[in-house]
C-alpha cells in the first residue's frame, strides 16, 4: 500500500470512527430532517380543498425531542349568517413552542366573504389573543384572510388590584404588542403559491414601583413563503421563513438583548 492510499485509508477510518462514536443527541441531521418533515405538496392541497380536516408531520431533531407539527380546522354553521371555525396549531421546535386553540366566530357576509372574532387560548395565559379579521375566498385552495390581533390583552385589567410595586408589571401608554397577520393562499393546475406574514408593533412593559426596576421593550416580525410549479416532468420550488425580533430588558439597572 503506497502512501497516498494509507492516506485515503486512514482518512476514511477516522471519519468512521468519529461518526460511530458521535453523541446520538447530536443535531448534525436537523434541517434534513425538517425537510423531510415539509408537507408533501399534494397533502397541501388535500387539506386546503377541505373545511374540516387534520394533518400533521413529524422529524426527529435528536436522541430526547421531536419536530411536530399538528393543525387541525373545524367549521359548523349555526345559522345562514352565522357560524364557527375552531383551529388547534401546534409545533414543537428548538426554538419554536405553540400550543393555540384559535376559536373564531364569523358573520358570513357573502357569498365569499367572511367577518370573524378570534379568541385564542394559550397554556401560558400571557400569550392570548383577542382580535378581529376578514376572508375573502371560495374555500381554502384561494384565500386572502387578514386579522387584527393583539397579544395578552387583559394583562393590566388582571392585575388591577395589585399593589404597585416591582412584581405588578404592565403595559405603558397602551402600548400592547398589536399584530397584524395577512395570509394569501393561490393554487393553480401545476403550482401553488402560499404567504404568510406577521407584523408586531413595539411594546413596552414596566413595573410599577419608582423608579421603575423593570422594563421591556420588542417587536416581532415573520414571513413565511412556499411556491411550487410543475415545468414538463420537473417541479421547482422554493420555501423560505424569515424572523425579525428585538427585545430589549432592564432590571434593577442590569440591560440584556436579544
């Protein structure tokens, strides 16, 4: 064996070696297993064609966790004019944890249009949702739904009868984290196009004693694209999910930023 093989040869060992013996909660395999766990575009389109359904698709991110994702969608008509939707919307992340029951009463103003309250419930109670929205569409192959939402909104009425002090914790100047979430849904014979976008207007937190000890200040930003088209025996596509946020914390005069 000369010795540019002995050098292939024990290069080739090594990686062996190192790949046998490496940790298996290691995360080397995340993102291809979160894109295996995509949902197939023909599933997409299963799912968008009903009002009541469930879907969900897993990967597995190391040795302890999962990536999940479950939603699920319900509607009932209570009258010619009046009904309900019901959404469950969870994803278990590194970085992402949602657990939402959305329920949504709407007023059915036309033919394709749609007016509806939506009332979110979270495990932690700081994370619900009350706000208004409006659909425009068929079904949901072809949809433009917009909501108004704003985030833990009774905080300061919860704590109305807190002593002001460090542990009372409120909203400032009615700065609450107001959201505004647009998603546009477009599917065609060969291709598909879905957007999702989420806005967040700054808030501001802050206790209650004076001087003030803490104080929070963030915004959050996302938007989510998938487009797909079939060209002859070929399909290309594209996904992407960008994420913008700030936040800013001060405590007893020490600040940390994220």
């Amino acid at each position: 064996m000369n010795g540019v093989n002995k050098f292939i040869f024990l290069f080739f060992l090594s990686v062996s070696i190192l790949l046998a013996y490496a940790p298996e909660d290691s995360n080397y395999q995340y993102l291809l297993d979160k894109q295996l766990a995509h949902y197939f575009q023909s599933w997409e389109i299963v799912f968008d064609s009903t009002k009541n359904g469930m879907r969900t698709s897993q990967g597995c991110l190391d040795l302890l966790n999962w990536y999940i994702n479950l939603e699920l969608r319900y509607e009932a008509y209570l009258s010619k004019i009046l009904g309900i939707r019901y959404q469950n919307h969870f994803i278990g992340d590194y970085n992402v944890h949602i657990s939402n029951h959305y329920f949504q009463p709407f007023f059915q103003l036309k033919e394709n249009a749609r007016l509806f309250l939506s009332i979110t419930t979270h495990y932690y109670k700081g994370e619900d949702e009350i706000g208004i929205g409006y659909f425009v569409g068929k079904d949901y192959l072809n949809f433009l739904e917009v909501f108004f939402l704003v985030e833990n909104f009774d905080r300061n009425f919860s704590l109305q009868e807190t002593a002001a002090g460090p542990d009372k914790i409120i909203y400032k100047n009615f700065m609450y984290p107001v959201k505004l979430k647009l998603t546009y849904n477009r599917n065609w014979s060969k291709g598909r196009f879905r957007t999702e976008m989420l806005f967040g207007k700054k808030y501001r937190l802050e206790s209650t004693d004076e001087p003030p000890t803490y104080r929070e200040e963030g915004y959050s930003h996302t938007w989510y694209i998938r487009f797909w088209q079939e060209l002859g025996k070929f399909r290309f596509g594209f996904l992407n999910e960008l994420k913008w946020s700030f936040k800013d914390t001060r405590r007893s005069g020490l600040n940390f930023r994220e």
